[in-house]
C-alpha cells in the first residue's frame, strides 16, 4: 500500500550512479525519511526522483514522494522504500525560518576521533557506526570554508575533491562534500581555500567502506543565498 509523505528536501546529493535523496518530514516531528530504491546500493535514480515535468528535486523543495514501506539498513534507520511508479510532487518552498525549526543540536556528529588522510573527525569504524541510532543530522555553522583539491595528484589521479571545514561543538571537521550543486560551483574554480558565511549543513553517513563509514556533507545551505533567494 503507497504511503504518501511530505517533506522538506535537506539533501539531494551524489551517490555511485544515482543521488542520496532525504528530507524531514513536515509535519512537526522532526523525523528524517530518506526515499530508497530496491537496488543493493539503494541510490535513487532521476526516473524515480522526479516531478511530473521531468525537473529534479531541489534542496528546500516541499516535496510529496510516494513510499510503499520503511526499510531501515543498519544505522540508515531513516529509509524508506520508494514506489517508483509514481511522480514526485512539489508544494512549495522552505525559507530559513523553517531551518531555524528544523535545526538540531546534537552533541556530537556521532563519535569523533577518527580521520582519513585529508579528513578531520570524518569517519567512524563500522563496527561503531552499526551500533548508531541514525545517519543524518541538520546543524547550523556560523563560519564555513570549502576546500577544493585534487588529492591523488601525486599519485597520477587528476579527479578534484571538495571538502568542506567547520567548527561543531568544540571539534573541528573536514569533512567530503557531495552537494553536486557545490561541487560544480568550485571544483571548476582553481584549487584552494573558499570562505563561506552561516550556513546549514546536512551530514549523512556514508555505506561502509574498507572498515569505515565516513561522514558528508551532502548539502550546503548558505543563509545569504537563501535571503536572496526564493525562500522566505
């Protein structure tokens, strides 16, 4: 049976050959859904994401997505399983208000103390991550940078990386960015250091990989351009 909920999109991110797409639901509970296909790796292809038009969800979009039932994964206790013969519907937009609303104040971004080699406190073993209540969080920063490299240069691999570095509840964090929108914007810049003003930020943990789940940045969301914006 379809289950129909609204939610205010916080992510649209990339995701092997798909996006991570989440949001929490707009109805007050601050509960976060994140819509799954039935594929292994359960990245949403743009067939299942989109709107009747053919447009694809935007960050802050009020979106309806048709479910058929909740297929939580380890510590992705957020997901639900799509039903891929209908269209997504659009209803409107969030402002900042409503990230005001939405904001949560955890103590920590899961546990810190570990890091990768261009990361800060950006990951978590999978025998802790396993043991998580959940994988997504909204926070608020009031200074962001954005670091935009190419990692393996020295090892012949030209792909860029973008990072972003912030400051959350006395840790600091560097953690990958896979908003697409960020990472078109400044990956195309020249390599280097990008400051940002008060932002919100979605984190997501990632699928487990070689003994780690890390954590992303899988959207940005700058107050400036929401003000200028068509939020309100």
């Amino acid at each position: 049976m379809v289950s129909v909920k609204k939610l205010v999109c916080l992510a649209n991110s990339r995701k092997l050959s798909g996006r991570c797409v989440a949001g929490i639901v707009a109805n007050g509970s601050g509960e976060w859904l994140r819509p799954v296909s039935a594929r292994p790796s359960r990245e949403v292809s743009a067939g299942e994401r989109q709107y009747q038009d053919g447009t694809d969800p935007n960050v802050l979009d009020i979106v309806s997505i048709p479910l058929l039932r909740p297929q939580p994964h380890d510590f992705q206790s957020e997901n639900w399983l799509l039903d891929p013969g209908y269209y997504w519907k659009r209803s409107g937009r969030a402002g900042w208000r409503e990230l005001l609303r939405l904001e949560q104040h955890p103590s920590t971004l899961w546990t810190n103390g570990s890091s990768s080699y261009h990361g800060i406190n950006d990951r978590v073993p999978t025998e802790e991550a396993i043991t998580l209540p959940d994988s997504l969080k909204l926070i608020r920063v009031t200074k962001l940078t954005l670091r935009a490299h190419v990692p393996g240069a020295r090892y012949g691999d030209p792909r860029p990386a973008l990072r972003a570095c912030f400051s959350y509840s006395g840790h600091e964090h560097t953690l990958r960015v896979t908003d697409p929108e960020y990472e078109l914007k400044y990956l195309a810049k020249p390599e280097g250091i990008y400051t940002l003003g008060e932002s919100f930020l979605t984190v997501s943990l990632s699928e487990p990989f070689d003994g780690y789940v890390y954590k992303l940045v899988a959207a940005v969301i700058e107050r400036t351009k929401i003000q200028t914006g068509s939020g309100q």
